[in-house]
C-alpha cells in the first residue's frame, strides 16, 4: 500500500489568533500548517520542528506593541537565517508601497494586503513552490559572472578548495555564501565523496549547540536517552559548514577553538576524547575583526577560523554580472514552470544595472521569479521594473564632504573632535563614530515622523541599510 503523499508544510504568524485559526482551517485541506503569534516565538517553534516549513505567511504588525512592521521585518530576515529555501509571503494590514518593497528586499517571495481571499493566498502558494530552490541549480563549471570581484573569488576558491585548512567565508545577507561552501569549497573538491552537513549557529538554542556540534552521552541532560554523535563525528573526513558563526557563544568558542587546533573534542558527559578530521568551513555577515574588539568574539578563534577568507561580493559590485545573472535565472525559472521568459526593453536593461540590489542575489532571484510568474514571454518596461526594487531611487545615494558639507562644516568638525580628545585623554573611537552615527539616526527618524523610507533619504543611505545599523544597535 503507498504511503500518502506528505503535504508542504506552511508556517503563519500573526498575532490575530481569529486570522490564525481561519487560515489554518482554509489550508488544511493542502497544507499542514503551524501557526505562531510573534516573532520569539515564532523562532522557538522553528527550532523545535524536524524539517523547517517550506512556505510561510508573516504578518509585519507584530508584537510589541505598538504594532510596527520593524518586527515583521526582523523576523523575515531570521527564518531566511534558519532556512535559506524558505518562500515568505508577507499578509499585512501595513500594506503601503515602502513596506511591500522592503520586505521583497530582505526576501520575501510577495506582499500582499489585507484583507485577502485564501484562495489567492492558495494560488501564491503553490506558485512559490513551483519554483524550486535555484541553489541546486548552480552551474558547476563555475560561478555565474566575470566582474574583477568574481575573478578574485573565482582565483581564491580554486587555491583553497582542496586544502584542509578552515576557509572563512564573509558577505552580506543574500549574497550567496552557503554556495560558495558547499558548491565550490566541498563539492568540487577531493572530498566530494564524504559528508557535507550545514549547521546555522543562529538557528539552534545556545543551550543545545554544543550537544548538537559534540554529541553527548545518555544521561548527561533532561531527555538524553540515548547517546549521539554530533556534527563533528557525522561530517569526519568531510566538510563541517558552519554558517552564522559570529551567533557562536563565547562560552563554546574555546571548545571549537580546540577541535580546529588539534581536532579533539569530546561529547557532551563523556571524558573520553574523540578526533574528527572534518574541515571547517564558516560564514559571517558580521564584521567580526569589530566583534573582536568589542569582546564579542575570541580573537584567537577568529586568526584561526579565517586562515584563508574569501569575500563574496555584493551585487552592487558586480557591475554587467546583474545581467548575466538576469540571463541564468530568467532561463532557469522559465524552463520550470514551462512559461516563455520574459524580456525587458533597453531602457529598463539600463535601470537593472544601475540597481544596487540591496537584497544581493537573494532578491535579485525572487525578482525574476516574479516577472516570470506574472509577466511571461512580456517585454518589460522601466515601470514594471521599478515596481519591485526596494525603492524608486535607482541606485544607493552616496554622500561626500564635497557634495554634502561645506569647508566650514569640517572645520568645526575637527575643532569639537579636538576639544573632545583633550577633555576625555583615551577616546574610543568605534563607540564615539556608534554614538554620532545612532544621534543621527535617531534625529532622522523624528524629522520624518517615524517613516523610515524618508529617514533613510535624510541620511543618504536606503532603507536596508538603515535598519541594518540599527540592528547592530541591539547587538552592542
């Protein structure tokens, strides 16, 4: 007799527990849903489930109150941390054009108001997971551009793939580093043939990542019934990707610290040390040489950690790339769904390459994934274009000392920074450039009465950026 096929399973996350309950209940027919009222919670669930939800619809007006979609926002930048393939729909009664760009920026596959009909939600469901996950199709001959910056990353990946010294991988959220680990660092290398496993630091508890890393032995803790191996035995020979790693607790990093020196560790409630030949590979969207010097992070784990590092580099940077990448995932998703591709006039070809795309390749993918949906075999104008960038304005401002201050602006910049150095002896000079930056940013946000697409403008940056360095706020 055959097993019944096991149905996508669907995560909702919204603080109305009516919205919740009818959903789930108008789901349930296609979908086995779970459901979750705020962002800590929401997190709490995903750690505890077996297999992290395919699909999820979040509401941007979460708690605390009073509802702001910054919330919203976090949390779909956190269920992309803990489950890249993820498809997020954003249902919100925020619906307002800025808000609706921002989330598709940090990732969201759409944005739709309330209220909305279950069945349109259905049928955006199954659109989503029509389109599979574009990181099992990299092209394996090779990363997808020819920009100085992929050269370099290009040149680095083929003189440290092979060796068995940890590679520490930096870029920005989006950017692609779990493919550059286990495309080019493993797979393409003389361990292709033994374990690759993955382990998000920011997706497990901090109190059950070192069981999870070492294993331990029954009985050591409340439920260990049995003993296990953990990822260093499973990945012996192979490859240990360890993503988020700045999320590491300073507790454990002289453990992890001492399985890169000489390979030993043991299990959690065990004496007995064991050996694992795993190679480390580690990934970060955090400055961690700042974390170091704010006491975040062991420097002696970081030198050893980033031995070789390579940089992925933005898609803002990538100069004509954006239209290779343009040409690779528009053929991609278009022999999928079997749908012609869609093309786009010369003038909305120049608008593509002046987008910064703050989201990386992550929104650049969701990007086409939605021209092709609704604009199939179409010629796509500059409109339909800027319609889904995260923001009107083309390209990232940029501010200078010649374009944004005057001569005498510095002057007397440089005149207050001199009295401050002679009145305070020893200046911090990080903390001192935090305060001035977070006064500034604050004094943004007040002017524009709380609307962060124009508190941004203020400051010349754009939106993401913004709530960027507001995040690191939190972390400090």
């Amino acid at each position: 007799m055959s097993q019944p096929v096991a149905k996508p399973l669907l995560l909702i996350v919204d603080d109305d527990s009516l919205i919740s309950e009818s959903l789930s209940f108008a789901f349930a027919q296609e979908f086995d849903v779970v459901t979750s009222h705020a962002r800590p919670h929401a997190l709490t669930l995903l750690r505890q489930l077996r297999q992290a939800p395919q699909l999820a619809l979040v509401d941007l007006g979460l708690p605390p109150y009073p509802h702001r979609p910054d919330e919203g926002f976090a949390l779909i930048s956190d269920l992309l941390a803990l489950s890249p393939e993820m498809k997020i729909i954003v249902l919100s009664g925020q619906n307002d054009e800025d808000n609706a760009r921002h989330a598709r920026t940090l990732g969201a596959v759409d944005f739709v108001g309330k209220p909305c009909d279950p069945g349109r939600l259905t049928a955006l469901f199954r659109q989503a997971l029509s389109f599979s996950d574009s990181r099992q199709e990299t092209p394996i001959g090779g990363l997808v551009g020819e920009s100085l910056p992929m050269q370099r990353l290009r040149l680095q990946l083929g003189q440290y793939a092979n060796l068995a010294f940890p590679v520490l991988i930096e870029g920005e959220s989006g950017s692609g580093k779990d493919i550059v680990a286990s495309h080019y660092l493993h797979r393409q290398t003389e361990r292709r043939d033994k374990p690759f496993l993955a382990l998000n630091c920011a997706a497990i508890s901090p109190t059950l990542l070192e069981p999870t890393l070492f294993g331990y032995a029954k009985g050591s803790f409340t439920g260990a019934g049995s003993a296990k191996a953990g990822y260093f035995e499973d990945a012996d020979g192979g490859t240990l990707f360890l993503d988020e790693i700045g999320e590491l607790p300073l507790e454990l990093q002289p453990k992890l610290l001492r399985v890169l020196e000489n390979g030993e560790y043991q299990r959690v409630g065990e004496t007995q040390t064991r050996i694992s030949s795993a190679r480390i590979i580690a990934a970060t969207n955090r400055d961690l040489r700042k974390e170091v010097r704010n006491g975040r992070f062991r420097a002696d784990l970081f030198h050893r950690l980033s031995v070789f590092t390579v940089a992925v580099p933005p898609v803002r940077d990538m100069g004509n790339d954006r239209l290779l990448l343009l040409d690779h995932f528009r053929k991609l998703y278009a022999d999928q769904a079997r749908l012609p591709p869609f093309t786009l006039t010369p003038a909305a070809k120049g608008i593509w390459l002046d987008y910064a795309f703050p989201g990386n390749v992550r929104e650049l993918r969701n990007i086409v994934i939605r021209l092709t949906a609704r604009h199939a075999g179409q010629e796509i104008s500059p409109e339909k274009l800027i319609a889904e960038f995260e923001s009107a304005d083309i390209s990232e401002p940029t501010t200078t000392v010649s374009s944004g201050l005057a001569a005498d602006d510095l002057a007397q910049a440089r005149q207050s920074a001199r009295k401050h150095l002679q009145n305070a002896g020893r200046l911090n000079l990080d903390a001192t450039l935090e305060l001035w930056e977070r006064g500034y940013i604050e004094a943004a946000i007040e002017l524009s009465a709380g609307n962060m697409s124009q508190a941004a403008r203020r400051l010349g940056i754009n939106r993401t950026t913004l709530y960027n360095r507001m995040e690191g706020w939190n972390r400090a």
